[in-house]
C-alpha cells in the first residue's frame, strides 16, 4: 500500500470528493485520478473568479444631468423645516431635496451655478457660505422643536437619512470632495466648523429616528462616517 497516494486519497474524501468503489485504498487507480483531475478543475475556476468590488452607492442614484461640470468644494446638509414633500420653494433654495421615502427631487438652480464665484440664479441654502458648496435638504421637521426636542408632524425618516449619506457619497465621488468636517457637513456645523455665522440653525442636531444622536458634531461624524462606507 502507498501511504503517501492513502494520504491524498483521504483529503480527497474529505474535500467532497468521493472514491466510493475502492476509498482510500493506496492504489492510485482511474477512480483516484478522476477525482484528483475534478479537484484540479475547480481550483482553475476559482482562479477565474474576480473579487466583489466594495459596495457602493450606484452613480444613478443621482442622474448624470443634475451633476455638471463645476469645481465645487463641500456638500452642506438641510432639512427644510417643512412637509414631507418639496414645495416650489424648497425646490428655489437647494440643489436636491429628499422627500419622506427617500425619493430625489431636482433643485430650480443647476450646481453649476453656485461654484465660486456663484452665478445669477444659485441656491442661496447656507447665508454667506453658497460659493462653492453643494446644498441638500431633507424634506422633513415642520413645527418641531430643538429643547425639549420634539420633530413635530413631518419627523425625519431613516429612508431620508439612508438617501442621503448615499447622495452625498456620490456627489464626493463626482465632484472629488473628500469627506471631512469642512467639506461634508451640516447647517448646524457651518458656525464652527467654517468660521460663518448662522442665524440659529439646527438642521441637524437631532436624528428624529435615533434619538441616541444628540448634538450637531455627533450627527455631523454619523454622516460623513456613513457617507465615506459607501464611497
């Protein structure tokens, strides 16, 4: 008896591959060959098989013509203070809008307009802080309160939220923004984070679906954390 053909019969047997006339007999017989040749097949197949790309956000979720041309600088995140659905004028103020269930909404102003200096026309979302950045805003938080925080009758969704990070991680892609607390962030972060001030903003220092998040940095780093896993 062979030893050594015993040996790879039985981690033949092992690996799925049975001998079931003759098993490990140590006789490297036509039964042992076949199963050694099967082995050697799969391995050339396993070799030709590519691994997954990293997922993603796909491109698509945001159509190639509401993306132009333009050196744009940061994505600056809203909410409208509003319904659950994009008014005209919400639609007069940012580039894209989310509504309750994650659906996008086109802005009027092309992002083109607000790259530095901004154009007649722009998407006047974020005072003295337009030039250069990209504005986005959920459709959510009518009536509702900061302290004691209360979202009102238009809460922001977690489908909002999954859209958004999503959004933005494409539009960081496109634009090549990388994602730090300068160039991704929210209106609330915009006072401290780039030295302009605001008029009491607090879109977002609350998250309406996880009420655990409280503060604008703590919402900022959830953001731009999730934004960047989908990049």
């Amino acid at each position: 008896m062979n030893t050594t053909v015993q040996g790879l019969q039985r981690r033949l047997i092992a690996l799925g591959y049975p001998l079931p006339k003759y098993g490990a007999d140590g006789d490297p017989g036509g039964e042992t060959i076949e199963a050694v040749n099967a082995a050697l097949d799969e391995i050339e197949k396993l070799r030709g098989v590519k691994p997954s790309p990293s997922p993603g956000p796909p491109s698509s979720i945001v159509a190639a013509e509401w993306m132009p041309a333009a050196k744009m600088e940061r994505v600056i995140c809203h909410w409208t203070a509003g319904a659950h659905k994009a008014s005209d004028f919400d639609r007069s103020h940012y580039h894209i809008l989310i509504e309750d269930d994650g659906k996008l909404i086109r802005g009027i102003a092309s992002i083109d307009l607000n790259e530095a200096p901004a154009k007649k026309g722009y998407a006047a979302h974020t005072l003295s802080a337009n030039s250069g950045s990209i504005g986005i805003s959920l459709c959510c938080m009518g009536g509702a309160n900061e302290a004691p925080f209360d979202p009102g009758k238009y809460p922001m969704t977690r489908e909002q939220w999954e859209a958004l990070t999503s959004v933005v991680a494409v539009l960081c892609r496109r634009y090549s923004i990388p994602v730090t607390d300068k160039t991704v962030l929210s209106h609330a972060e915009v006072q401290n984070n780039l030295g302009v001030q605001q008029r009491g903003k607090w879109d977002f220092t609350r998250l309406a679906f996880d009420p655990s998040v409280k503060g604008a940095k703590a919402c900022g780093d959830k953001l731009r954390a999730e934004a960047k896993s989908k990049l």
